[in-house]
C-alpha cells in the first residue's frame, strides 16, 4: 500500500470518527503541512514573527476541529489546510496593520525615501486576500485553483482531483486567474 492511499484511509477513518487514525495520520502528513507552511511563509514579509512550526500548529488545531469532515483523499485534505493557513496568514496579517496603526512604533516613510527601502517590495498578502476575494465573487472556481495551486503548492493534477475537474479545466483556469491576477495587483 503506497503512502498516499495509507494517508487516504486514516483520513476516512478520521472522517468516520476514529481518534486513533488521527494519531497516525499526523507523522505521516506533518512534513508535507511544513512544506506547505514555508511555502506561504516564503512569500510573507522577511521578519514574520510566525514560523512553519508555528503555521502547522494553529492549522492543525483548526483541523482537528473540523466536525462532520467527509474526507475524501490527501489532496482535498491538503487543499484545506493550505485554505486554514491563508485564513491564519490573513488574520495575522490584518492584526499586524492594526498594531502598525495604533501603536508607537510607526515608522513615517516620505515617498522620495519609499524607493530605498529595497529593489523588491515584501509581498502584501491582504491585497492579494482581498484581490481573491473579489475573483471569488465572480469565478470561484479560479478563486479555489489559486487557492490550491499558489497558496496550497498543489500540481496541476492534485488540483483537478480536489476540484472534480479537469486537467485543462484547471490548466486554463489557472492561467487566467493568474493573468487577472496580475493585472488587479499591479
């Protein structure tokens, strides 16, 4: 029995009600949520104050939460956590800014002085929720293979299982969430 399909029948088990399977599965999904949490991080600002350990830890709480969960395979629940860790990334996020707004420690930066702060600006995930947000409400089918492809490091294929979709459905899909993307963000 491969890895996946032995993480695939703990997660039904899991679904089904067996805290056991719940104890078996974690060691075997652990480092790919790890994976998936850098992969967020690595597009967050340099000095995140959280961690990947820290990211699958409060995914993990989420995820045991999860009541009545139907799970089907490993990408659909793969494509949840990585969905947890948006929300986490967008709450923190969106705490940091209030704390910038309302505390001491604000930094004043004149805009001929803003070009020196770095040749690359840190990635800003709130417009990038908030550009989701909006493709949401009239393509959430692209939303969800930004969601999992982007965020969640899913392949093409993995996101087409998840989905129920496709291989060119999402290939297409992908492309042009990605170029509406692009163009919302700039």
């Amino acid at each position: 029995m491969s890895s996946s399909d032995n993480v695939t029948q703990l997660l039904v088990k899991w679904g089904d009600g067996d805290k056991a399977a719940l104890e078996k599965l974690m060691p075997l999904v652990y480092s790919e949520l790890r994976r998936l949490a850098r992969n967020y991080l690595r597009r967050e600002r340099q000095n995140h104050t959280l961690q990947p350990t820290a990211l699958v830890n409060e995914a993990y709480l989420k995820l045991i939460d999860q009541k009545n969960a139907r799970w089907q395979n490993r990408a659909q629940f793969y494509g949840v956590a990585a969905q947890l860790m948006r929300r986490i990334l967008v709450d923190h996020a969106r705490q940091h800014q209030a704390a910038k707004r309302g505390g001491s420690n604000q930094q004043q930066v004149s805009i001929t002085s803003a070009g020196q702060l770095g040749d690359k600006p840190d990635p800003d995930l709130l417009a990038l929720h908030e550009a989701l947000e909006e493709l949401k409400t009239f393509d959430p089918q692209q939303e969800r293979i930004v969601e999992l492809k982007f965020f969640g490091g899913l392949s093409i294929e993995d996101t087409a299982e998840v989905m129920g979709i496709g291989h060119a459905t999402v290939e297409r899909d992908w492309k042009m969430a990605r170029a509406w993307l692009r163009r919302k963000l700039e």
